[in-house]
C-alpha cells in the first residue's frame, strides 16, 4: 500500500533557480496539502487542493510560490525564483472525506529537503 | 480561532519508564484532535485521533491519550518507553475547514 510519494527527497540549488518539489497522493484521497517546516516556525500550511480544486492558499508566502493539481495523482509546488530563505522542509499530505470530513487524519510524505544557497 | 500548546519543548526518560507528553488545546468548534510522531528525516505518522468518541483513545506502538474537555487537554501516555520512541511528537488540532493546527512539538530522549 504506497502511501504519498514525494520527489526529489533532496534538493541544492543557487538562488535564483527555479525549484519544483512533486507530489503522487495516496489513490483514492480528495484532499492534498503542502506545508513547509522551518526550526523557526514549525510546520506551515502553505496550500490545500480539494478534487484537484485550490481551496486555501492563505498560507503561501508570496507571488514567488505556485501550486498546481493538474489530476488527482499529481500535484507541484513551485518557486520562482528561488531565495535562501525558501531553505526548509516541504512536506505533502493526503486525506480521504467521508461525512465528517475533519476527523480523517492526514497522510504525509516523507519530505523534500530544500536548500538554497 | 483554534491553536495548541504543547508544554514541554523536551521529554528525557529512562527505557521501560513511562512517558507523559502534555498538550492544551484551544478551540471553538468541536475539535479533532490527533498525535503525530515524526521519526528523522522522515514525515509525520499519525499515533491516534480523537473524534468525539471514546475520550480515551488508544494509538499504535502502545500510545494512548486521553481528552479532558474540562482541561481542554489532550496528553499522550506509554506505560514504558522503547529506545524507539525517540522522535519528535506533535499535537495537532483539526478545524472544521479541515485546517490543521500544530504544536510546536516535544522531543523525546530516551536514555538506555
């Protein structure tokens, strides 16, 4: 049973560079979210999809942040162009819905560490 | 507006002690509330959930916590600690947008 696949797990790239982090939720889950964790801030929502649909981007740090859900399969987290400061863990979760759709816990990736120099 | 407060930042035990992670919740919808661990380099796995349910929930690993509403409290237990519990524990609070909440978290040393 595979659960959210993240890729890369590593990622060294100068500032400037454009980054793409990716994300296969587990099949068959209708909502998708990315979060970055920093010592500094602990983990952040930056997005959640539902049904591939955007439904809060409130967390996302600035216009240099972008994130997509071409199908229910895939999603991307994008940086353009890419800071220091950007230097984090991003992670993606998945969670079924049913009826109560706040008590299904969320599934996680195991990460994409991002370092920018 | 919902948060949490987890109340020790680190948790130092002896193998085969028990281990007590406390966690005060603030909420103004009905909460979910869950306990996630998060080993090295790896994501966060979900220890247990409460749901309205039973207020003692059991979890994996031997993990269980209990919901206090009077306390708004949520605080992890094991009867006795493996050297495999060493990790980093989060208590997480779910809002009814399906927003969730962390902890700043609780590392937790276990010494042989």
């Amino acid at each position: 049973d595979a659960g959210v696949i993240q890729s890369p797990r590593h990622e060294v790239t100068e500032m400037g560079q454009e980054v793409t982090l990716r994300c296969k939720p587990i099949s068959g889950h209708d909502y998708l979210f990315w979060y970055r964790q920093t010592m500094m801030r602990g983990l952040e929502l930056l997005i959640y999809f539902n049904n591939n649909v955007p439904i809060d981007d409130s967390g996302m740090p600035e216009d240099r942040f972008s994130a997509k859900m071409p199908n229910a399969s895939f999603s991307t987290l994008k940086i353009q162009p890419s800071e220091p400061r950007d230097s984090a863990v991003y992670f993606c979760a998945s969670s079924p819905s049913t009826g109560q759709f706040s008590n299904q816990p969320q599934h996680f990736g195991d990460g994409t560490r991002l370092s920018i120099l | 507006a919902q948060s949490v407060t987890q109340l020790d930042s680190h948790v130092s035990v002896s193998e085969g002690t028990p281990v007590l992670l406390r966690c005060n919740y603030s909420s103004s919808y009905s909460p979910s509330l869950f306990w996630y661990v998060q080993h090295p380099n790896k994501g966060l796995q979900l220890l247990l959930k409460y749901t309205s349910a039973a207020t003692l929930v059991k979890g994996i690993n031997g993990f269980e916590a209990e919901f206090k509403k009077s306390e708004t409290s949520f605080h992890l237990t094991k009867p006795s600690a493996h050297m495999s519990d060493a990790a980093e524990y989060f208590c997480v609070v779910s809002d009814e947008n399906y927003k969730l909440s962390f902890g700043a978290g609780t590392t937790v040393t276990v010494r042989a």
